[in-house]
C-alpha cells in the first residue's frame, strides 16, 4: 500500500496542521485513498455532515483530492471528497479542457480523535496503470487556504499540472 506525505505549496503555508498523510489501496477496479490530517484540528473550518451528493465548488473549502490520469494520456478525472460527505467527480479531456461531470459516486467516511482528523474515499477506476495526483484543501477558521499536494509546479498552486500527477498505480494481481 503506497503512502506520501503532502506539502503545503509554498505560497499557502498552514498555521493549524504539521502533516497530512495519505495512504493509497488498490483492489481490482476499487481505490481507497485515506487521509489523515495531523494538528490543531479545531483551527480548521470543517464543513458539517450533510447527505451525500454531487456539489460543485467542493475546492473551495476543506476538501481531499484525487486526480487519476492513464501515464502519456492527456484526459484524466477529478474526485473531489468534502468531509461534509459531499462530492464532485469530474472528467477532463487534456489539461484543465473538456471537463464534463461524472455522476459515479465515491464514498466518503470521516472520523475524528484529538488531533488527527481521517477522510477515506473509495472511487472506481477503470484504467490498469494509473498516475495519481493526491491532494488537499485546507481551510482555517481565520479564512486562510492552504493547497497541499505530493508535488507541486513551479508559480500558483494548480493539482490540474501534469506535474502534480506524481505517484504511478500498477493494478493489482493476484
């Protein structure tokens, strides 16, 4: 099971958390990405429970990401995985171009424990090879964003960057 630590991009440091880990699972066509948010969790703005559904804009508040490309193809899809339990899927023909809403809905469990707050998502995937970008959303209660992500490019936070896309996925075999 691969797992990274995200950092802060240099632009949007973050007062409340010192790490945010992320640990990747893969079963046939399933994929768990678990996050773990490590810090003053009371700091951070983290939107209430609400049903699950489909919510565009999800990026603009705390909120964990993934970005799954096939290595050399240029359309990729973006999860987005409120800690509301809300989501937003979305496919994109080639760098941040084409995108259409995907209504495949992941699910999302939180959990919660003094300084540690878990976000864990299960999303299907159709591809054997996968490029992955993970990342983060950070939200404090003073209004600051932070962008966290395994690799970031050179100038404004951007996880759409084919260089975010910075952990290779081989499927699984058993």
């Amino acid at each position: 099971m691969p797992c990274a630590a995200l950092l802060p991009h240099p632009a949007t440091p973050c007062r409340a958390l010192r790490a945010i880990r992320v640990s990747v699972n893969r079963e046939g066509a399933l994929l768990r990405v678990d996050y773990v948010l490590e810090g003053d969790i009371e700091a951070l703005r983290i939107p209430p429970p609400r049903a699950s559904r489909a919510v565009d804009e999800l990026w603009k508040h705390t909120c964990c990401e993934l970005f799954v490309a096939r290595p050399g193809a240029p359309g990729y899809r973006e999860f987005n995985f409120s800690p509301s339990g809300e989501w937003a899927v979305y496919r994109f023909s080639s760098y941040r171009e084409g995108r259409t809403a995907d209504d495949v809905a992941p699910s999302i469990a939180v959990a919660r424990t003094g300084e540690r707050f878990d976000v864990s998502a299960r999303v299907k995937v159709e591809d054997e090879q996968l490029m992955l970008g993970l990342c983060a959303v950070i939200e404090e209660q003073s209004g600051a964003i932070s962008y966290w992500g395994l690799r970031h490019a050179p100038g404004r936070p951007d996880f759409h960057h084919p260089q975010a896309f910075a952990m290779e996925l081989d499927a699984v075999r058993h």
